[in-house]
C-alpha cells in the first residue's frame, strides 16, 4: 500500500518521465473549428517539421522519408498547444496555471501518448507544402481534442486547481469559430517520434473547398477574423498583408502563389509557405481552391523560373494561364535590415487586371 506522501511521489516520477519525452510543437497554430456536446473539439492544426540533419541531401531524404509523419506529429501538439493556451476558453488560466505546468505538465505533450487526448483525425492533409529547398514541409489536417479528458488529467496532475470547473465554450467575439493564435513556446525537450496510427471513429472526410453561397461581405470578415496577426515579423507582414488583400479577392477562386524575390531563397520560400498555410485555412469561408503544386514546379522549371526570382505581371498572367489560376499572387521583398518591406500583388489572370497591391513592413 503506498502512503499519501509515496504516492504523489510515485505520481511525480511517472510524470516528470513523460515530460523527458515530451516537446512543445513548432508551429504552435491552430484554428477552432466546432464543439460538440460530449467535451470533444475539432481544430484544423498546423504542423511543420524541418530537417537538421547533416548534408542537403541527406535533409531532403529525410523530409522524403519521414518529413510527414514528423510534421502530424506536431500538428497534434500544436491542437494540443492551442487548446490550453490560446483556444477558446483555454485550459491554463493565469499566470499560475502555466507555471505548474512548464513543472509537471509536459506530460501531455508525450508524442508517444497525445493520441490518447485524439478522438478523430482525418486520414487526408487539407495541404501539404515543401519549402526551404526541400528542407522543410509544412501540413494541415483536421482533428478533434478530447478537451474534458486533458482537464482532467491536468487536474490530476495538480497543474489545474481540483475545485475548478472546465467552462463551456461559448460564443464570445474570441470563442466564435475561427479563433486562430500562436502564443509564447514553453521549456522544450525533445522526443522521439511515435509511427503509432490513430484508430478512425468516421469515415474519411471530403477536404474539397465547399462553394460560398452566403452573402460575400460576410465571408470576407469572417476571413479576415480568422487570418490573427500574430507569430514572426514575417508571419505578422503576411497577416497584414492578405487581411488587406482578400478583401479584394473574389470568392470560390482558383489561386497560384507563384514567387516572392529577394535576395534570400530562404526567405522567399517561407513566405510564399506562410501565403499558402494561411489561404489553405480560410478556404471553407471563402472557396479559394489552389493550382497544383507540382505542375507550379514542372512549369517553372520548363521556363527556368525560380520561386525566389523576379516575374513581371505580363509572366505572371500566362503562368496562370498554364496552371489553370484564376488569381495570381506574386511578391518582393525591398530595402535592408530593419527597413525591409513585404509587396504582394494579386492580377486577375483573365484580364491581366492588378485587382490588389499590398506593403507592409518586415521588422
């Protein structure tokens, strides 16, 4: 028989073991979608996973081989992520909560065990996208979050106060669908990566974009709510910038990101990453579907076109034309250090018409 005392010590180590395989997720983004009645939440998650490993080569086989699964992996943690601390009505309150966390919380970030908190995921990616020369992929997928389970368990591993009640998620203006935020990271230990599949409680999901049919005004605030300026300087220039953009885009259209220039492949590839994660999660407002991105490739590499090089519109409007884009969206990236600026322009491949020109500052 354990005495009170042994046993929280025996709690405590059974904890502190899970947290020393534990992480918190890179992307650290997600996007509330529904609550259902028994607890249970669904989220779109993004997950993102690069390569360190040692030659060029060697990270593009790696993200070949394995960049998938590693990169769901951290969208689970990312949903997690969300849920307690930026989701609507999270799970660590105040300042408190998150302490007792970063001490004996990490647990629920085991990535051999966070399946447990999963009651439904579907088998498909809403998007998946490579970047940084092949060295990093970056992916979207629905979920849903056992979000009573992981109040509980929290509450078992006295991070959360045993009197507190989990509250309801209601319909604040910051609970309302959509509700997207990327919020401080946390101590951080690195885990080994679980292959262990997800037992599916639905059939798979049809990921098509649906067609828009509510009054477009509506759609493109709802959008805008959804796109939160938050992350990076990068990410935060891209926020502001497709806020402003969509509000010019027409609905259920097919788009094509094609190139952001400067002087930094690297730079150029994230962005032109981040355009697309962040369209890819507002399309079931707005209908946006997406060209294919490897006829994008094929072609660019027919035409000797790279994605960080320079593409006039006159380029630009027969390349949508090739793909099949109804909007092409290019971008260019000015000025030095603390005085960089972020341009993106949005033509209308049918007309050749420039229908939206943004710039915003990248600190």
């Amino acid at each position: 028989m354990f005495t009170k005392g042994r046993l929280s010590i025996f709690i405590f180590i059974i904890i502190l073991s899970f947290g020393l395989d534990a992480r918190t997720p890179v992307s650290r983004q997600a996007t509330f979608l529904e609550v259902f009645h028994n607890g249970v939440v669904e989220v779109q998650a993004i997950g993102r996973y690069t390569s360190n490993l040692g030659s060029l080569s060697r990270r593009r086989d790696d993200i070949r081989r394995n960049g998938e699964q590693n990169a769901l992996v951290d969208a689970r943690l990312s949903a997690i992520y969300f849920l307690l601390n930026s989701g609507p009505a999270p799970l660590l309150r105040n300042d408190g909560d998150r302490t007792r966390f970063q001490e004996r919380g990490l647990f629920v970030y085991d990535a051999h065990n966070i399946t447990r908190y999963i009651t439904f995921e579907d088998r498909r990616n809403i998007s998946t996208v490579t970047t940084n020369n092949g060295q990093t992929i970056s992916l979207v997928r629905t979920m849903r979050i056992d979000r009573e389970r992981l109040f509980r368990e929290l509450q078992n591993a006295m991070v959360i106060d045993s009197g507190v009640e989990l509250r309801a998620i209601g319909q604040s203006a910051r609970e309302e669908p959509g509700t997207r935020a990327i919020v401080p990271p946390i101590a951080v230990v690195e885990p080994r990566v679980t292959t262990q599949p997800i037992l599916m409680t639905e059939p798979e999901r049809v990921v098509d974009p649906p067609i828009v049919t509510e009054p477009p005004d509506r759609s493109i605030e709802r959008a805008i709510a959804r796109i939160a300026i938050t992350g990076s300087s990068v990410e935060r220039a891209v926020a502001r910038s497709l806020r402003a953009m969509i509000k010019d885009l027409p609905l259920n259209t097919t788009i094509a990101v094609l190139s952001v220039s400067s002087n930094d492949p690297d730079l150029s590839a994230s962005i032109i990453d981040e355009i697309m994660v962040r369209l890819f999660s507002i399309r079931n407002i707005t209908g946006y579907s997406f060209a294919d991105r490897q006829t994008l490739a094929n072609v660019r590499s027919e035409l000797n076109l790279r994605a960080s090089g320079e593409v006039d519109d006159r380029s630009a409007v027969e390349l949508g034309q090739l793909i099949g884009a109804e909007i092409v969206i290019t971008g260019r990236i000015t000025g030095e250090r603390r005085d960089r600026r972020l341009t993106l322009t949005a033509i209308n491949v049918q007309n050749a018409e420039i229908i939206s020109v943004t710039r915003e500052r990248v600190n």
